[in-house]
C-alpha cells in the first residue's frame, strides 16, 4: 500500500468518524449512517490495500 493511500484511507476514516460524531450529537441519523458508511469504506479500501501487499509479498513482487 503505498503511502498516499494510506493517507487518503486514514483521511476518508477520520472524515466518517466526524460526520458520525456530529450526526450523533445533532441527532442527525442520516448523517450518523454516512460517516458509519465512510468508515466502512475506507476499511473496505485498507483491507484490499492489504490483500495486495500480502500477494506482493508472497510471490516477491
């Protein structure tokens, strides 16, 4: 993974942790449900980020 995007997952992570955070203290479910479902996507984004480095690794790559 290379480091832009591990910046640019962490940033779409944090970002869905702030809309959760304020939809949650505004009672705003729907934009609870938003930052849950950027949270949910950017680990959607690591985890495939991490298959990858792991096939790199595996056949030297």
């Amino acid at each position: 993974m290379g480091l832009g995007d591990k910046i640019s997952n962490a940033a779409e992570d944090a970002k869905g942790k702030a809309k959760e955070g304020f939809g949650d203290a505004t009672d705003n479910e729907r934009m609870e449900a938003e930052g849950r479902a950027e949270q949910a996507e950017a680990e959607a984004k690591k985890a495939g980020e991490n298959v990858k480095d792991a096939f790199k690794d595996a056949t030297g790559n």
